[in-house]
C-alpha cells in the first residue's frame, strides 16, 4: 500500500492540483459504470484560477495526498472541502491520479478529509453527491458509510449541447455521519 502524506493546499500549488483533477476526470476507467460516460467526463475542465480561488476562500480548502517515489514527492490525490454551517463538511472534486487508481488512495483521502473536518471544524456530518449514472461510484460511497439524503440537485445538460446525456441525468446527494 502507497505510503501516503498529506498537507493543505497553497496557491503555489494551483497548476499541479488543476493538472491532477483534470486529468483525472477525464481518464478512461476499466471499471464497468465506474465513469458512465467517458465523452461527458473528456468535456471536463477546471483552470488553475478556479483552483486558485478555491484555495483563498475562507471556510475552503483543498487537501493532498503526496506518496515518495525515489525520494521525490509526487502529488497523487486532492479533495475540496468547505464547512458549512451547523457542522456541515461539503465535500467534492475528489481526484486519484490516473496511474494510483484502485489501489486504496480514494478511500483514504476520502477517511483524511473527514477526520480534518471533525478535528479542524469540529464537522459532525459530511455531505457530497455523484452524477447519477455512476452506478459504481454511487455503490462506493455506501460502501464509505454515505446514505442518499433522497435530494437530487439539477445537473446542467443543457451546456454539453453535443452530448446525448439521459434526460433524467442528476447529482444524487449524500450524507455521512461522522462518528
Ligand atoms: C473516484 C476516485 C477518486 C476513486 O479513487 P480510487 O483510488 O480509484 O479508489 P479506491 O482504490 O479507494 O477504491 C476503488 C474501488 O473500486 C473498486 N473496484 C476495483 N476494480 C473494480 C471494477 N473492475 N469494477 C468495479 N469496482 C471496482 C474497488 O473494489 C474499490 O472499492 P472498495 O474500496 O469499496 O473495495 C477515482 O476513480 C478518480 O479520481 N476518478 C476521477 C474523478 C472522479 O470521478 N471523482 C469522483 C466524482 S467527484
């Protein structure tokens, strides 16, 4: 199992995160219903000023997670998270580097942010959604202990106008209680 560190994100390093999310989104995936619509994840983008605002909100951050690879640090992972209010973590843009996939990476950078969450902002519930034709994704966030609030948020199909995306395509939201 990868040796992992983690640190938050500085606006130093806007290129790298905008480079690894990016990439991430838009990589092909082996597993069956993992990504849904490989045409629809290769239209994602993000810029480094978007990531670069991220990083200065208040009540914002990104987390990441480094592994060494001959002495060197290499930026495997990143989260955002934001706190909210009533104790409230909201999570998103959870990103693996393509080459570090299905290897355990996910699952901890997801367990790190909810323990910063609780340790930093005092967190008692985290929340996150998934597009709903990730039927793989969406089965691997029960399997984190997240349970679908029964809230759908509009996803906008209508900016992908080359796409044939499902009618009913969603975000399913979800809700962790943090122990
Ligand atoms: C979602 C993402 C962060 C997961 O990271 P990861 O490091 O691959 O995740 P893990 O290795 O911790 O978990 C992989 C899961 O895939 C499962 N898996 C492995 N091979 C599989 C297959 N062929 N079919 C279905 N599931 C499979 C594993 O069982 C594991 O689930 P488990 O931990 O419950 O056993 C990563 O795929 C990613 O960066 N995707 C692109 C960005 C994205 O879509 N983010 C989520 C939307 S916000």
């Amino acid at each position: 199992m990868a040796d992992l560190h983690f640190r938050i994100a500085t606006p130093a390093d806007a290129p790298s995160i905008q480079q690894l999310v990016q990439s991430a989104f838009r990589a092909e995936d082996s597993r069956k219903d993992w990504t849904a619509d490989m045409a629809l994840g290769r239209s994602f983008t993000i810029s480094v000023e978007d990531v670069k605002t991220t990083i200065s909100k208040q009540d914002c951050a990104i987390l990441l997670a480094f592994t060494k690879d001959h002495d060197l640090d290499v930026l495997v992972a990143s989260i955002e998270i934001i706190k909210r209010a009533n104790g409230h973590a909201r999570f998103s843009m959870v990103a693996v580097h393509q080459d570090y996939q299905q290897a355990g990476i996910g699952r901890r950078v997801l367990a790190f942010a909810e323990e910063y969450s609780q340790q930093e902002w005092g967190a008692t519930t985290s929340e996150l959604n998934a597009l709903s034709t990730r039927q793989e994704l969406i089965a691997w966030y029960l399997r984190r202990g997240y349970q679908k609030t029964g809230e759908e948020s509009p996803f906008p199909t209508e900016k992908f106008p080359h796409l044939a995306l499902p009618e009913d395509m969603c975000f399913v939201e979800f809700t962790k209680h943090l122990a």
